[in-house]
C-alpha cells in the first residue's frame, strides 16, 4: 500500500452536490479495490492561468488515499473518461511526506582499515587490513620493545603509524606529509 495524492480540477458549471457525488464515487472505488481512501480537501472555484477546454475556471479538489498501484491506475481511468473532469493529476506521495515513518537508512560497509560504528553489524564488513591489526603508535613514541631492545618490532610500528598516515620518526610536535 503506497500514500497518494489526487487533485483534480472539476468544471465549474457543476453543484457542489455533483461533485461531492463523483469525489464518493472515487472513494467507493478506492475502497472496492482494497484501498483506503483519506482526506477531502477542497479548495473551491479558481481561475486558471490560461485557459482548459474554453472554460477559465474550475473547481479544485484534492484527495489522499492509501492504496496499490493497480487500484490508483483505475481511479485514473476513471477520472479520465469523466466529462465532468477539466484535468486530474495522481501522484504518489514520498514516505516521510504522507506522515509515515522513513525506512530505516542503509548500513555502507566501513571502509578498509576503519573500525566499524558502534551499533553496526560486522558480519558484511570487509576484512580489516595486515597493517591496520596493528595499534598505531602515537607519533612521538617509543614502541615497548624497542626500549627493551626488541628490534623486530620497530618495522611493525612505523608500518602502522605510516598506514595512518603518519610518520613515526617525525617528533610529536611536527606532523611530516604523507609520502607521495
């Protein structure tokens, strides 16, 4: 079921009794094909800004109703073989338009090396990087091993520092470019 928004412009020739019969009629129509149909706006006599079948005036109606396509592609048939019917216009009204609540937003897989949001399902992420498995080292610091004399882990820790984007050699103040 989908919200929609039908105006339709009436001759002006008609009473108000003749409209209010045609504007049921749509309703019955509506509501014969599992449809619910909404509210009746009327906003009465206007006159056009150029002329519709020599006439230049009409009688504006607009009415909602809730109902599948098919039965919306009948109630435009109809309208359209009514005489009495200057124009008519069906439109489908947005989601968040018609008051209902928006779908809930698509989740995008967080980019390579980012952790994902909290909130956010990992089972579609995409594997985090070798380099990124690795907590970065603040720029300026001296990584554990290399005080205890590990050496092995120095190449490990600027290689993380350089997939953030910084350069470990660089002192805490400076922040070097990335390399090109």
């Amino acid at each position: 079921m989908r919200p929609y928004e039908v105006m339709v412009i009436f001759d002006i020739g008609l009473e108000e009794a003749d409209i209010r019969q045609r504007v049921d009629r749509v309703h019955e129509l509506v509501r014969s094909n599992g449809g619910t149909p909404g509210s009746v706006s009327t906003w009465g006599r206007r006159t056009f800004a150029y002329e519709i079948k020599h006439r230049t005036e009409g009688y504006y109606v607009v009415l909602e109703a809730t109902a599948e396509p098919a039965t919306m592609s009948e109630v435009d048939r109809f309208l359209a073989l009514e005489d009495a019917v200057l124009r008519h216009k069906v439109i489908r009204q947005p989601d968040h338009v018609a008051g209902r609540a928006a779908a809930k937003p698509r989740r995008r897989p967080a980019p390579r090396g980012e952790a994902p949001r909290a909130g956010t399902s990992t089972a579609n992420a995409p594997a985090p990087s070798p380099a990124a498995a690795v907590p970065a080292a603040p720029v300026g610091a001296v990584a554990d091993s290399e005080v205890e004399g590990g050496a092995e882990q120095a190449p490990i820790a600027a290689a993380a520092a350089e997939s953030a984007g910084t350069d470990a050699a660089a002192p805490s103040g400076d922040a070097a470019p990335p390399a090109s």
